[in-house]
C-alpha cells in the first residue's frame, strides 16, 4: 500500500513539474513519518525514499537507531532550544527555525558535533494567529541576524500553509513565499542561499510544486491518515 501510495504521489509531482515548467530534479519528495512505527517507515524505505519528516525530537531519537543510516533526516516541527542537542548529529536539515535564539543553539550544538546544519526560516506567510514561524516583513532582518553563526547554514525558507479544502486557495501564499526569496537572493547576504522551498503537503503538494517548491512534505498521501490516540 505504502509503496503504490508514494509511485500515486510521485506520479502527480511528475505531473505538477510539467505544468509548473519545472525542473524534476531539483523536486524532492519528504515522507513524513511522524507517529508512523518503524515498520512502516521500512516500507517507504525499500520504496525508494530516503528523507524523511519528523515533527518531535523524541519521535526522531526513537526511530534513527532503528533505520538504515542513509535517511535523511527532516525536523520540520516546532523545535524547542532545550532539545537540540538531541539531534544535532542526526538531522539532514531543519525547516522550523523562526527566532535568533533557535538559531543560536543550533549553531552552538553544530560546532559541538563538529557540522554545519543546513537550516530553513520559517515564514508564517498567512499570518495566521496559530502558526508558528516569523512575520514574511521580519524575514529578512531574522535572517541576517542569523547569517554569522557558524554552525548553520541558511538554504531556504519553510511554509505551512492554512488548512483548505481547494488547495488553488493556497496559490497565493505558495506565490508570496517564492517572491520572499527572490527578494531575499537580491540582498545578497553574505552566507545565505535562498534556493530551497519547503511548501506543500498532501492537501496542496502541486500547487506548491507549480508556483515553485524543491520540498513537498507529504505524510498521509503516503502512510494514510494518522490516529494521534494510537501515534
Ligand atoms: C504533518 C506535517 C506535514 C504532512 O501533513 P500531511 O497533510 O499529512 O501531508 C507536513 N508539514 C508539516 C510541518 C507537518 O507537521
């Protein structure tokens, strides 16, 4: 099931590359995992995925042992400072840092573990009172407040977008986060890359993809609707 669920998704990202007139290489598929056991992770695995999304520290702790080491590792959740030493020598790359103060630990864990982590700075780009991330008009002074630390790297920014029943709904911001980053590349900080796009989820992964996402995030359209009294 896992395995015909990720060729569906693929299928359509292959689909939404075309209309978008995008490259297909410089889209990658996250599978998100989060509440998801290890067995199932294992299948998505043997189908060909190799990043994976997790939105908790204990979650990732849990199931990086468990797994061939060649995962990619995605935090894309609400991070707290406290916990990440726990996976500064395990994660590919975090999508959720929207403060200086994040940012700082991350760094100081990094140079700890002797890396530079790839970072993204997430955007609340709807404004929308419950989401995390930083204000778009905050974005750019974040962000060079963030370029000297040593020990991140910023690749990108990081949306999740509202919830809708008609992803064209969520165009718009797709839209208003691409041209964030265009703005962003055109100051040239120093340190920075604007070139990845993490935006999309099962609801709304190709329109993303159209208006310019490199990550789509996608969890049910691959492992089915998730029980959090089970999870
Ligand atoms: C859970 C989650 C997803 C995946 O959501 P689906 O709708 O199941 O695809 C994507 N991004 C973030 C940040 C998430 O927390």
């Amino acid at each position: 099931m896992i395995k015909e669920n990720i060729e569906e998704v693929k299928k359509h990202i292959d689909n939404a590359v075309n209309k978008g007139k995008r490259n297909a290489d410089v889209v990658t598929l996250i599978a998100v995992s989060k509440t998801k056991p290890v067995t199932m992770l294992k299948e998505a695995y043997d189908a060909g995925m190799r990043d994976f999304g997790e939105n908790k520290v204990q979650e990732i702790m849990e199931k990086y042992d468990k797994l061939p080491s060649d995962i990619r590792w995605h935090m894309i959740g609400h991070l707290q400072t406290n916990k990440v030493k726990y996976i500064a020598d395990k994660i590919y790359m975090i999508h959720s840092v929207d403060s200086l103060k994040l940012a700082e630990e991350i760094s100081k864990q990094a140079v700890k573990a002797g890396r530079v982590i790839p970072i993204l700075i997430e955007v609340n780009i709807a404004d929308e009172e419950s989401k995390f991330g930083v204000a778009p008009s905050d974005a750019e002074a974040l962000i060079r407040s963030i370029a000297p630390l040593p020990g991140v790297s910023v690749k990108g920014l990081m949306t999740v977008a509202p919830y809708t029943d008609d992803p064209e709904d969520n165009r718009t911001y797709f839209r208003a986060l691409k041209q964030l980053s265009v703005d962003i590349t055109s100051k040239n900080i120093d340190n920075i890359t604007m070139g990845v796009l993490s935006m999309g989820m099962t609801g709304d992964y190709e329109v993303a993809i159209e208006e310019g996402a490199s990550y789509v995030r996608v969890g049910t359209g691959i492992f089915g609707a998730r029980n959090y009294a089970v999870g």
